[in-house]
C-alpha cells in the first residue's frame, strides 16, 4: 500500500484554522484538530507555546490526528518551549522547521503569501513567572525577540497579516492589568518592553490583522495602531473551550492593502523568505493567563 504524499505546509488554503496555546497537550491538541477539521480548515496557524520539550508521543499523536484529518499545521514559537531542541530541527529550503510529515515551525521574520494576503510569523514573549523556573529546563533565554529578529520582520516592507504569541503594546487585553498583581513588578515591566519591541515590528509593517496567543484570553478588538483600524485577535488556551482555542477563517475575508500588493507579491511568490535563523523561544506551560 503506498504511503500517502506529504502536503506542501505552504499550499494556499480556502479556510485557515488558528489556534491559541496548547502547551504540549496531547489530548488536547488531537480535539482541537478535529475541531478545526470539523470546522472546514485546511490548515492550522499554532499561535506558540506548543510543545514544550517536543517529545515524540506529542508530535506523532498530533501528526497521526492531521493525517486522518488531511490537513497540516503551523506554529510559531511561544516562551515556553525547549529552545534547544526546537533549534536542533534544520531550516528546510521553504524555509520552515519541519518536526514531522505534517508539523512545520514558522521562524521569526518568515513571510509567506497565500492568495492576495501577505503573512509574517512573529514568535516570542517574555515570561513573568520567569522567577520560578529553572533556567535550562523550564525557562530559556531565546523566548525573547532580538534585535535580529526585528530586523528580519521589518526587512521586507507591509504584510496584512501577522501572526504571533505576544501582543504589541497599544491593544488593550482584557483581564490583563487586573491580573498584574499576581506577579513580580520587574517582571511585567519586562513584559511590557517586550510588547513594546513587537509594536517596532508592527510600526514598520503595518499588519491590517494580528492572531496571537499568550494571554489565555479570546477576544477580537479594534485597535487604532497610528495607521488605520487593526483587527487584533487573542484565543484562550488548552483546558478552556475549543471554540474558544480555535477559530476558523476563510482567506477570502481576510482583508488586504491593494495599492503595493503587487510589488510586495512578487518578491514573495519568488520563494518564501526565511529571514529567521535565529533563536526562539521557550518554558512549559503557565496556568495563568499572562504566563
């Protein structure tokens, strides 16, 4: 019998599934798949803290529910995940990691077409219970965006879409400035600053739309970023609802800056761009919504 082909991760969909923090939750994430299935998706956008030390019992129960499904995902990286063995994984020539037939990750600065939408995967945060994990086994310095990685999103002019696990600064998050007390204020200054270097990338870019996770919050705003209304999108994570970790999109409604489409598509339908060799994030999960 012979085996089924592997999908091109970058093939355009008709119905895009993005999907907010799953913390290596096997079980977890074989529902949130099926969910998505169920839904009409072709593909799903993981939006990080994925799979915390990538073990093979979480990627192949994830892949084995994607083959049933027929479709493949992609994820970028959130604070928590085992950075090192992340990064063990080589660059393929697309440009994206693949750890499995049907699992690919999305390095920081990659860009990608699909139709007329522009797509920039941005991974990274800072995490504020960073004093209670142990450097090397539950915290990694790479979960912090660099100037490198900064240079390579912005390298490339305007994108309609950004996809990422932190938020930029200027969206206000709902639950979030209550939640602040429950952890150390250095750390949430910190959290801000990082919010902040992500709002440098967002300047620069200009998404018309941001999916991200990070928050264990769903919600969709309106926010006013300096250059017209942003459609900003935040899901919850494992052990809160399905319809609230997964949301599903027809790329048609998925809005698009006409006037340098041109241009810009043709620079990225000549290859997709892995501007993004650098290092990314890490952490197993946080339980609470700001981890």
């Amino acid at each position: 019998m012979q085996a089924a082909a592997v999908p091109d991760p970058l093939a355009t969909p008709a119905r895009i599934a993005f999907a907010g923090d799953w913390h290596a939750n096997t079980r977890w994430g074989i529902a949130a798949i099926q969910y998505a299935a169920d839904l009409g998706a072709d593909v799903i956008v993981q939006l990080g803290d994925f799979g915390y030390e990538f073990r093979a019992a979480f990627l192949d129960g994830l892949d084995r529910a994607l083959t049933r499904t027929g479709l493949r995902l992609l994820f970028v990286d959130g604070n928590h995940e085992d950075f090192p063995v992340l990064l063990r994984y080589p660059v393929r020539p697309n440009g994206l990691r693949q750890l499995s037939d049907r699992i690919w990750h999305l390095p920081r600065g990659f860009r990608w077409v699909w139709g007329r939408v522009r797509w920039l995967a941005l991974g990274g945060a800072h995490s504020v219970d960073r004093p209670w994990r142990e450097p090397g086994t539950s915290w990694w310095r790479e979960e912090t965006i660099t100037d490198l990685d900064i240079q390579r999103s912005v390298t490339g002019g305007p994108v309609d879409v950004m996809v990422s696990h932190d938020c930029p600064s200027g969206v206000d998050i709902p639950g979030l400035a209550e939640s602040a007390h429950l952890w150390p204020a250095e750390e949430i200054v910190a959290a801000e600053a990082h919010r902040s270097r992500m709002r440098i990338v967002v300047d620069a870019v200009r998404p018309r739309a941001i999916w991200h996770g990070h928050f264990h919050r769903q919600y969709s705003t309106a926010a006013d970023l300096g250059y017209g209304p942003v459609a900003v999108h935040g899901l919850d994570c494992d052990g809160s609802t399905l319809d609230q970790n997964v949301t599903v999109v027809a790329l048609d409604d998925i809005p698009v800056a006409p006037d340098d489409f041109a241009e810009s598509a043709s620079r990225s339908e000549s290859g997709p761009r892995n501007e993004s060799t650098s290092r990314n994030e890490s952490g197993p999960r946080n339980t609470v919504a700001t981890g």
